[in-house]
C-alpha cells in the first residue's frame, strides 16, 4: 500500500490522549461562580477532582487574548524572586543568572523550584495559574490543562508570542534561550532525574494538543527547543562516550582487569545510560508533540517543526537520519502554505550538502526526487528558486538522471529572473562548467574556449530565435566568467586557434554572445524587463561599468576593424557586431593612439550600411555612425562627422539612380533597398532631400503599378521629410515666406497621393490577407493630420499650417482602417516575423486612429464613437488601446454620453444588418459583443463615479430608450442589448422613472399582434422590476477585470502531492518509505521520455520555441499597450518628433 501523508490535525479533537476524561461537579460550579469556600475567584489547584469540561473547539479557533491590565492573580503565595516569566518578557540579560538560580533552589527544595517553573510555563501560554507545592505530586496533568482552556475559553489568557508590542518582540528567542540554558545547566544533575523535565514534557506535550492556538504555538516553541538543547547534550555525551571507548580498548590491550578498566566501563556505562534517557525524551516529544503538529492547521507551527526536523537530522544523523523521521520533510514538499514547503526546501539541501549523508538518503531521493523536481517550478518564486537549488545539490551526488532535467530547461525563459538566473546557474555548473561530472574534470577542462565551446553547443539549439538566445546568455552570464573573457572570444571569432574551428551558425551565436555580454558588462538589458521602472545603479556598480567599458574598448580596438572586415558580408552578424561600439569609451582611440583604427571602423561601417539592405543591419549601422560622430572628440569627430555626410551623399545619389533607373523601365529592387537605407537615416536625422522630393512625387504619379513596398517606402520618406521641415519652422526663431509655402506645398501633395490610395480599388482587396500599403496609408495619413492638427497652430503665426480633413475622406480613412482591424489572427501571426510588421499592425492603425480623437485633431463624435464600437471585436491588444483612449476622454469630459450612446447604436446596428441578410451565427456573434460593449462601457462607471456620472448615466439610458422606440419594435432589442446594463448603474429612484417612462411608451400598443418583435421588451421590463424589487447595494467593483500573468504559464500544482492533508494516522513503527508510495505516486504524474542531455535541452527548445513565439506576440501587445498609452496621453501643445 501506498504510505499516505497524515491529515491536518485541527485541534478540534480531545486534546487529553488516552487520558481519563473528567467531568464537572455542580457543587464545585457554585462555588466557583459564587466564590465560596473563601477561594475568592482565585484558580489554585489543590490536587482534588477540580472543576472543568472541554469546550466546543470552535470555541478556541481564534481566541483573543485579554487585555485587561488588572487579572486576578492565581495561586496562595507570590512565585520565588526573580520572577520567571518577567525576565523572559525582558531583554533576556539576565536569563543565564536566573537560571542558575534556579537550579540552585531546585537542587535544594525541588517543590519550590517546580512550582516556579510550571507557573512560568503556563503564564508563557499566557495563561494565569498556580499549583500548591504540597499537591504537586498529586495533581493530575489532565486537570490541570482542562482548566488553563477553560482560561483561554473565556478570552482570560494574554498572547505574547504573537504580539505587536515593542516590549514583545524578543519573547519567542528568549523563551527558546531560557529552556536551552535551563537544559544545560541541568546536565550534570536533574537533567536525569527523571522528574523535573519528565514533568515539564507533560505539560508542554498536553497544551501543544489543546485547541487555543496560542497554547499550540507556545508549547510547540518549547517542545521543539527543548530536542534541540537535548541533542546538544547528547552530542557532548556521545564524544566522551568514545573517548572513554577508546580508552577502555586501549587499557583492555594493557591488562583484561583492574580498577581502571573498571573505572572506564564504569564510566562508559553510565554515559551511554544517559544518552539513551536523552534520545527517549526526544522520542516522547516527537510522537507526543511534533507527529501532531507538523500537520497544524497554523502554518507557522508546521513551519516551525519542520525547521527543527531538519536541524535535529543534521546535528543528530545517529537517531534521526532514518526514513521514520525523514518521510516528514518529504510529506511537507507538498504542504499547501509556501513558508513550509521552502522550509522543507531548505532542510533538505542542508542535509544533502554534507556526503556522509547521502547513502542513508538514497530510498529517501528516489521517492521525492520527482517532486524536487517539480518545485523548480512553484506557484512561489522564493520556493522555486530554493528547489533549483536543491537540484543542484542532487546533481552534485549525481543522484539524478540528465534525461529528467528536460522540464527545467523550459525555466530558463520564464519570467521571474530570479528563477532564470537560478535555472541559469543550474545550466552553468551542470552543462558548462560540468562540476558535478568526475570523468569530465581534469587539466584544460576550465579554460574559457571549452566553457565558450560548450555554451555555443546550447545556443546552437536556439540559433534561429535571437530572443531564446538572449535569455539563455542572460540567465548565465552572472556565473560564466568565459563571457568577460573578451580576448578569447575575439580570438575565437578571428580563427586565431587552428585548434577551435567555428561553424557558420557558431560563428552567429558567438557574435552575438559577445554583443549581449558586452551590453550586460555595461549595465544595459538584453531581455524585456517584467517592469517598466529605469535602472538606478550605485557610485560603485558605475564605476565597475566604466571599467568594463574601457577594458572592452581595448580589448577591440586593434581588432574591431578585423571583425568587420572578416564579417562585413554576413547579415546575421553585422547587425550585433556593428552595435558594440556603442558600448565602447571612443576617447581611447585617441589615447591609445589608435586613431586610424577608428577611421577603419567608421569607413567599414559605412560600407556595411551600403552592402545591406535589411531593416536590422540598417538601423545598426546608422545607431553606429551618429554614435561615433557625437561621442568623439577633436579630430576624430570631425571625421565621424565628414563620414556621415558622405553617406548622406551618397543615399540621396543612389535614390535618385534609382528612380531613373525605375524610369527607364529597369529592377525596382534598386529603388526599394536604398528608399529603406534613406528611410533608416531619415529617422535619426534630417537629411537634405530638397531635390529628391519632385522625383518621388513623379515616381508615385507616373507609376502607379509599382510594389507595394516601394510606394509604402516612397510615401515614408516624404512624410518623414515634411516632418523634419515643419519641425525646422517650429524651432526657428525666424519662419520665411518661401519656406512656409514649400512646406504647405509638400503638405498638399502628400495629401493628394494618400487620398488617391484611400480611394483607389486595390485598398479594396481580401480583408483576411492584409495590405501593407493600406496600413501605412492609414498610419501616415493619421500623423500627418495630428501633426498639423488645428488646436496646434490656432492663434499663431503659423495658423495656416492648420489643417481638419472633411467628413468625406475622415470615413474613407476609418473604413481603410476597419478592413485593417478586420485582418484575422493568423493572418497577422503569419506578419510577425517580417520586417517593420510592427509598425504595420492592427494595432497601431488603431493607435494612430485613437490618437486623431485624444488629440482632436478630427471630429471625435464620429471617429470617437467608431474606435469605441470596436472595443471588443479584437483582441486583448485592441481593447487595451481603446481602454486608454476612453481614460483620455473621461479626464477631458469629452461628451462621453454622446459617444457611448453611439458607439452602441453602430455596435447594434452591425447586429441588424447581419439578421436581414438572414446570417444568424454572424449576427449572434455581433449581438454578443454588442452586450459585452454596453457591459464594458457600464463598467467604466464604478464606485464614486456612478454617482458623480449619475446624469451621464441618466442621458445613456434616456437616449438609449428613445432610439429603441424609433419604428418600434424593429429596434427594441437595443433596450436590453445595450441599455440594460447602464440601468444597474443608477439609483432605485431613477429606475422607477425609466420604469414608467417605458410603460408609458406601450400604453396604446398592441404588443399581442407582434409577440416575437416585443419579446426584448418584456424581457427588460423583467429585469427592472427585479433591480427595483432588490435593495440598493454599492458594491465594490473595479473596473475592466483583467488581470494578466506575465511570462510562461505557470504549471498547477500537484494536487494529488497534497495527500499530506488526507487522513492518515501515523506511528512510530513506520519505519520506512514503501516502494509502492513510489511506484504509485509515479504513476499520477506525466512520465517524461527516456533521452540524451542534448536531446532533453532540445525537447525544452522546442517547448521554449512555441512559448517563445507567444512571448514575443505578448511582448508585442504589452509594447502596443505602452505605446497607446505613450501617445495618447501627449502635451497638448506637442508635436510629432521623427
């Protein structure tokens, strides 16, 4: 049978354990209620058949303590000075003294001392109570500790080991100091007398079974030190033992007899006598208190016990190093409170990180191990973190398998990067480093090559996802010196060593491991932050930065220019290789005297921006040059500066060719890679494009059959070009005439080309594949207008740059963008890994959209209240954006009622004309999210707003009712569709106005001769009737409930693990763990495939692929979320920046 977990114990059970059950007398009752017998209300025990009865335990669930100052005190005479309890309460100095006291007045009158020492271990408990000395012996436990709940039942006790107060706060370490000393102290006298703590534990394991908590917690915190303080004593026990061993065999060799033999067994004798009383005190606490507590329903008492569990296996392994006792930190891996399972956690590592303990625990790992290996991935990140830990520590003995490392390897992208630098960690010493492989150990093992050859052999497994890559470097570069070790990689990558040969896909991934390294070395991210806050470092960790700076400047100086040149034609390798200059300390160059390294550079970076044309190598090398041309210094940067202009130059040289050469009737292809590297450079810097600006014109009009791609990057640089114009005109101290007018001039002309592809039939085409040129249509068309929107240039001397468009095109441009909004999931995922996709995406033609209405750059009633109808059509990422955009509107009360109110007339009328075209799936579909609309949209008016909106609200459900009326019953369904949910929102007086207000309506109406068509009618008067009928209650609500979890879904936790909590009852002749607990627990959890290490991490890859490409499309909504919120919450007066 399978061995299960113990059950929580709730205490609610009889705390007397095969004890004689006592029962209260009537006569004994009158007196304590009347206080007869001249006891005056004191509780005094005198040995009799004292009064008491166990009290329901819901009684005891949670107590209170009394606060009261003035209690009766107990007992017939005043405890012996010092006062226990008094200098426990204290600063605990005086503790060491007392105690010795203490023992001393034992020593001489054991009646005394006992009764001072019980008094105080009740009042611990918080409890008042006092036993006569001449009865002491007499007394039953029992008794006693039915009357102490009989306390607690009537709230008469004070909890000191819970509470807040300052003068509180050292109570539990010097209660646990007092029973430790006390135990020492002891040792050499009544410690053994078998009396004085044989007493003590029956009373502690008594209240530790009692239902009030704070007794509970209390005794447990003095059981649970006094096995610790016994185990101190046995291990000084145990070292004379063998000592005393060793020379009892030493003089048995001398001669078999005599008085000193007789002496050392003597002595012997009496020594393991000892030991064995000690280990039975510690058995009789563990099964009287600890079996039953460890399973408390207070987490911070089965906390508590598993903690010294693991303390008295590791300081005592002789008794406590077995599988009766370790089965107990194993149970508790499944403990549903995260403080017991990381205690547990942590435990456990304490006991593996000693070898001597291993072989013992050997069964022991092979029924927990599976579970040590789930905790890597705890619901709790500190837990977690403590699990990966733990599996280091069985790697280490190599007590587990590669093959079931598989799962882990998935963590090395989860979100928390606690976890992934512990994962990373893990990675480090196992797969890099290989510490925990004997055979693999050796001379030459350690050198940065092999740790760079062996983690080039992990991130050959994700050579395809940057992204991967660059979690994987993340989570080990703390560990990994290999990575700092900037020569070696450099030498590897220029084939200096004919021993090292790179493969081209090595050759990839150790660029860009020298990247990300070199960005880490600096203090900068290389994988999306979980938070938005900006990194503050210290005077030293900046100071570290600059060191590594300088040390990486030096290290490439001489061989950058190699690098480039030997890697100038590889796509893959320029973009990160480029970009580490912006990593480095240019004043160097000119220090070191190494200024014709750094002209090398610059012209070979130049020559890469004109070898590539892909987005990525593009943006790198113009990052590159306008890094160097701003950064250096003197001469240097003059010929930075000199170099740009020649790119400069040249790209307006190029384009023009181009064009002629597309003129001429030749490859567009030409056209299409320098108007992408003019683009690059156009977003960083104004370029002087005066004369390029008729050609383009001419190539869009002329040409009309040209790429998409081509137009979309034609358009992009005139709109781009303007904005560098108006900019200049912005900023200038003085506007002139003529540049005014070249400005409108170019204004007009972009205008003209955009709205003949806003009207031209090819916008027109499938909706579900998507049309790059109609995105960037819409996207620069909604600029253009905000950037010279009229709010802007109102009352200025520049109030002819204003500019509304009409009613006309402003539909137009929202019926281009619905088609964009309309483009299915697929669709857009099959566009994620294109170049710029994310600047043509569903979400930002929404962005754009919502920020003309944010701003006012156009009519929001029309543009408003179209965005707002589409609140729930698309996606998360959509309504994350027009959430945003109705927060802007709300704080500039911006007719909010008009638009709502609109927005579900369109919402709904998107539902009527799908049901005349007799389509009833896709007309549910719409009448759904018309009632989520309306739902959403009530649901922005929560708590205090509802009542400062009430008129709002009022006019939405007004209104709503007039349109629903208008050629009734046609539109009926609007009430309950999309006013319905407005109407929850008002108080009960306002509903009974709309209640009559709508039967007022249908007074003169027939409804019988048209049942179906008033069916919604009769269906929203219900519903009022029913919200007036209930009382008026505000509840607390919030509004939008969505509540993400970020990174890679977190597994569930095992439940069927939880059988800690199932009932079972647990003996000390369980003396091992069954291997059909192991067995039959494999058989619950998911078997996982018997395969290679490499293949296990390629197994994890291709999980952390398909996570990785939800990642990214998350990381992608989060950016589009921020990006919203970035623009629609923009100065007033602000302009478009390129």
């Amino acid at each position: 049978m399978e061995e299960q977990a113990p059950t929580i114990d709730p205490s609610a059970k009889s705390f007397k354990r095969n004890r004689v059950q006592m029962q209260e007398t009537e006569n004994e009752g009158e007196k304590r209620n009347t206080g007869t017998g001249g006891e005056n209300n004191e509780r005094v025990s005198d040995g009799s058949n004292q009064a008491g009865r166990e009290g329901s335990p819901n009684d005891f669930e949670e107590t209170r303590p009394n606060s009261k100052r003035s209690r009766l005190q107990e007992g017939t005479s005043e405890p012996t000075s010092p006062n226990l309890i008094e200098v426990i309460k204290g600063n605990g100095k005086y503790i060491n003294q007392t105690v010795k006291l203490w023992v001393e007045q034992y020593e001489t009158n054991s009646k005394s001392a006992m009764v001072e020492l019980l008094t105080m271990l009740f009042e611990a408990c918080g409890a008042k109570y006092y036993i006569k000395g001449e009865f002491l012996d007499e007394i039953d436990v029992d008794d006693v500790v039915v009357a102490l709940v009989e306390l607690a039942r009537r709230g008469e006790v004070e909890d000191y080991q819970s509470s807040k107060k300052k003068e509180f706060k050292n109570f539990k370490n010097n209660l646990q100091l007092f029973w430790h000393t006390l135990v020492l102290e002891s040792q050499h006298g009544p410690l053994f007398d078998q009396v004085l703590f044989d007493k003590c534990m029956d009373y502690i394991i008594a209240l530790s079974c009692t239902p009030p908590r704070v007794y509970r917690q209390v005794a447990s915190i003095m059981g649970l030190q006094l096995v610790t303080s016994f185990i101190t004593v046995a291990d000084v026990l145990s070292a004379q033992r063998e000592t005393t061993r060793r020379q009892l065999d030493a003089e048995k060799k001398k001669r078999a007899e005599g008085p000193r033999v007789e002496s050392l067994n003597t002595r012997f004798s009496v020594t393991h006598d000892k030991i064995t009383m000690l280990e039975e005190m510690m058995r009789k606490i563990f099964t009287g208190l600890f079996m039953h507590r460890y399973r408390d329903m207070d987490p911070n008492i089965r906390m508590s016990c598993i903690e010294s569990l693991g303390v008295w296996i590791l300081s005592y392994p002789s008794l406590f190093l077995q599988d009766l006792y370790l089965k107990y930190l194993g149970w508790t891996l499944n403990d549903k409170n995260a403080g017991v399972r990381k205690a547990s956690v942590l435990a456990l590592q304490n006991l593996y990180e000693e070898d001597d303990n291993v072989p013992t625990l050997g069964l022991f790992t092979e029924r927990f191990s599976n579970r040590m290996i789930e905790l890597a991935d705890d619901i709790d990140n500190t837990v977690a973190v403590c699990a990966i830990g733990l599996v280091k520590q069985l790697l280490r003995h190599q007590l587990l398998p590669d093959d079931d490392l598989g799962p882990l390897y998935d963590l090395l992208i989860d979100e928390p990067p606690e976890i992934r630098h512990a994962i990373g960690a893990l990675v480090y010493d196992h797969l890099i480093a290989q510490k925990f492989n004997s055979s693999q150990s050796g001379e030459g093992s350690n050198t940065s090559e092999v740790h760079l050859g062996r983690m080039l052999q992990i991130l050959r497994e994700f050579s395809t996802d940057q992204i991967l890559s660059n979690y994987v470097i993340d989570d080990v570069w703390e560990y990994m010196k290999a990575m700092k070790d900037w020569k070696c990689i450099i030498s590897m990558l220029l084939d200096e060593n004919p021993l090292v040969e790179l493969t081209d896909e090595d050759g990839t991934n150790l660029v860009r491991l020298l990247s990300a390294s070199v960005k880490k070395a600096v203090g900068e991210r290389i994988v999306p932050a979980t938070d938005t806050r900006k990194l503050y470092y210290t005077k030293a960790q900046k100071e570290i930065f600059e060191h590594n700076r300088k040390d990486i400047t030096v290290a490439m100086m001489k061989n950058y220019p190699l690098l480039l040149r030997k890697f100038l034609a590889d796509k893959a390798k320029v973009p990160s290789l480029v970009e580490i200059v912006l990593h480095m300390n240019l004043e160097l160059y000119s220090l070191k005297r190494q200024e014709q390294n750094f002209k090398t550079v610059l012209q070979l970076m130049k020559d890469a921006f004109f070898k590539h044309g892909e987005k990525e190598a593009l943006r790198s090398c113009v990052k590159a040059i306008n890094f160097c041309a701003t950064e250096s210094q003197g001469e240097l940067q003059d010929f930075a500066r000199s170099k740009l202009k020649e790119v400069e130059d040249e790209i307006v040289a190029k384009v023009k060719a181009a064009i002629k050469e597309v003129t001429d009737g030749g490859d567009e292809y030409s056209l299409l890679v320098n108007l992408k590297r003019l683009y690059e450079l156009q977003l960083s810097r104004a370029v002087p494009v005066e004369s390029l600006y008729e050609d383009m014109v001419n190539t869009l009009q002329n040409f009309r059959n040209l790429d998409d791609e081509v137009v979309c990057f034609l358009l992009l640089n005139m709109f781009i070009h303007l904005a560098w114009c108006l900019k200049s005109i912005i900023s200038g101290e003085m506007v002139s005439e003529a540049s005014l007018s070249s400005v409108l001039s170019k204004r007009t002309t972009l205008f003209d080309n955009l709205e003949y592809f806003l009207n031209s039939p090819q916008m027109e085409g499938e909706v579900n594949n998507g049309n790059l040129l109609a995105s960037r249509v819409c996207t620069i068309l909604a600029e253009l207008w905000f950037m010279f929107r009229m709010t802007n240039f109102s009352s200025t001397k520049l109030e002819r740059l204003g500019y509304c468009p009409d009613e006309a095109i402003l539909q137009k441009f929202w019926k281009l963008c619905e088609q964009q909004l309309n483009i299915s999931d697929e669709t857009e995922d099959d566009e994620v890994n294109k170049e710029y996709a994310e600047d043509t995406n569903r979400c930002c033609v929404m962005i754009a959209a919502a920020k003309l209405v944010a701003s006012k750059s156009v009519s929001k009633e029309y543009l408003g209240s179209e965005i707002i109808s589409h609140f729930v059509m698309h996606g998360a990422s959509i309504m994350e954006i027009v959430k945003h955009l109705i927060t802007v509107l709300k704080k500039n009360n911006d007719g909010i009622p008009e638009i709502f109110l609109e927005a579900l007339k369109k919402a709904y009328l998107r539902y009527m004309v799908e049901l005349y075209r007799s389509d009833k799936s896709l007309a549910e579909k719409y009448l759904q999210e018309c009632k989520e609309l309306a739902s959403r949209l009530s649901g922005t008016f929560v708590g205090a707003a509802r009542n400062k909106h009430r008129l709002e609200i009022l006019k939405i459900v007004k209104d709503g009712i007039e349109h629903a009326f208008i050629d009734a019953p046609k539109q009926v369904g609007f009430l309950e569709a999309a006013v319905l949910p407005f109407v929850s929102k008002l108080p009960t007086p306002d509903i009974l106005e709309i209640m009559r207000d709508v039967e007022k309506r249908t007074e003169n109406v027939q409804m019988d001769l048209y049942p179906s068509g008033w069916k919604d009618y009769d269906t929203f008067m219900k519903s009022l009737h029913e919200k007036y009928a209930k009382p008026e209650v505000i509840q607390d609500e919030k509004e939008g409930g969505f509540v993400k979890r970020r990174g890679r879904p977190r597994k569930q936790q095992n439940v069927q693990g939880k059988k800690l909590f199932d009932e079972h009852s647990a003996s000390e002749e369980e003396d091992s763990i069954s291997n059909s607990d192991h067995e039959n627990a494999q058989d619950e959890e998911d078997e996982e495939e018997n395969i290679p290490l490499i293949n296990s991490i390629r197994s994890s890859k291709l999980r952390s692929l398909k996570a990785s490409k939800n990642a990214s499309k998350s990381q992608t909504r989060t950016s589009d979320s921020a990006r919203a919120k970035e623009f629609l919450n923009f100065s007033p007066d602000g302009t478009f920046k390129p």
